[in-house]
C-alpha cells in the first residue's frame, strides 16, 4: 500500500516533465541501474531487501550510491519513504532481464573506448 501512494505521487510529477528531460532521465537511469547491480545493492533489492538512508555511509562512495537511488526515485522505479529506498513494482520484473540494460552500458564499455 505505502508503495502505491508513493508511486502515484511521482506518476503526477513526471507528467508535467518536458520529453527531452524526460528520454534524459531514462538514460540516467539506465546507468544508475548498472551501478546499482555492479555494487550488488540491485540484487538485494530484488530480493526484497530494502537500503536504508542511512546506512548509506556503509558504501565506498554513499553520495553516488544515494545520486543513482535518488535518480531512480524520479523515474518511479524505487521509492523513498524518508527513511529506506526500495524498488516499485514496475522494476521488480525488470530483475530477470537485467542483462539488456547492464551488458550494452557496462558490458561493451572496453571495446566502445577503443573505437
């Protein structure tokens, strides 16, 4: 029930976005996704497991850790309660097909800086 409040708030403030800031955000996201897998927290969150706002100094760099939830938080695919981050309903089906987003952003990194 607290997830639905919290994303109904969000669905009204991302219809008033622009579309360039919107397809901006999506690709922010995007990479805010990779970073969370690459840290492991992706993977804790689809357990389940909720991040805590304030256990994120436990992390080796909280501030980017906390700019990918907060980014997150404003595409509606993890919310904030004020006190712990968790994902929404629309990216916990997302868990089985990370792979689509994570292997052309992180996994092709090596090969495109060549180019």
């Amino acid at each position: 029930m607290k997830t639905r409040k919290i994303e109904e708030k969000h669905k009204k403030k991302m219809a008033s976005m622009p579309k360039h800031l919107d397809f901006l955000s999506k690709g922010l996201s995007c990479h805010a996704l990779c970073l969370l897998k690459y840290s492991g927290i992706l993977d804790s969150m689809l357990k389940g497991e909720s991040i805590l706002e304030k256990s994120l100094h436990l992390y080796k760099n909280p501030n980017l850790i906390r700019a990918a939830l907060v980014t997150l938080t404003s595409v509606e695919a993890v919310a904030f309660d004020g006190v712990e981050y968790y994902l929404t309903s629309q990216v916990k089906n997302l868990g089985e097909h990370i792979g689509y987003i994570f292997l052309p952003l992180v996994g092709y990194r090596n090969h495109m800086a060549k180019q």
